[in-house]
C-alpha cells in the first residue's frame, strides 16, 4: 500500500512537478497554502509525510508547521520545508520550529526525492498512512 505525501506550496508548477514526479510511489495530494493543509487534515486525510514551501499566502510555511507541532493529532508528521530562502538562519528557524529537513529551490528533483523516501522510511511502525 502506497504511503501518502502532502505537497503544500502556492506555485502550481511546483505541486504539479512534485505530484507527477512522486506519484509512482506515493499517494499524492496537493494545497496551495499552510491554511488549506490545514482543512486537509482536519478532514479526517492522513499522511506520512508533508512537503510544504516557506512562503505561501494565508498561512505560510512556519506558522504551519507551528501549528502542525502544538496540535496532538499531528505533532508527529515529518515535515520538509522547501524554499528559496538560502540563509542558514532560515534553515536553522525552520530545524528549530520541527521541520525534518529543509530543500532549497531551485532543488535537485533526485536529492528530494531520497529525502522523502529516508524520511518515510524513518518512520516507526505502525503509523496510519
């Protein structure tokens, strides 16, 4: 059974990119920012692992993963953060606020991929999704 990655990014070349490039593996599904991943989840959707851009509208890359982080249904979901940001103090934000990784655009397709696989792979047993 296919695990399920959640791409939340604001460009729509990048959640398409990511989708059909991840899709073979994964179960895919796609938001354009940090609130509507939100709905997502609450929906009752699950997923082993979120891919969500820095700088999004509404609810941006940090104030998502702050309340993905503080909330008791989904604390544990990795998150790799994806930005153009190249600033290591960017980086280290993000690590802080419990990001699992961080990719910077323009990002080698190949190296987020194994990052997305290592990270699913890391995950204990018996996880939902």
């Amino acid at each position: 059974m296919k695990k399920t990655v959640l791409v939340v990014d604001d460009s729509k070349v990048i959640r398409q990119f990511l989708s059909n490039f991840l899709t073979s593996e994964y179960n895919v599904f796609t938001v354009t920012n940090g609130l509507e991943a939100m709905k997502w989840l609450e929906s009752y959707h699950y997923c082993s692992l979120i891919i969500a851009d820095l700088d999004m509208p509404e609810l941006d890359g940090l104030g998502f993963l702050s309340l993905l982080r503080t909330s008791g249904f989904y604390a544990n979901i990795p998150v790799i953060m994806v930005s153009g940001e190249k600033g290591s103090q960017v980086r280290i934000d993000c690590l802080k606020a419990g990001a699992s990784d961080y990719v910077t655009k323009p990002f080698n397709p190949e190296e987020l991929k194994i990052k997305v696989d290592k990270t699913i792979s890391d995950q204990k047993w018996g996880q939902i999704a």
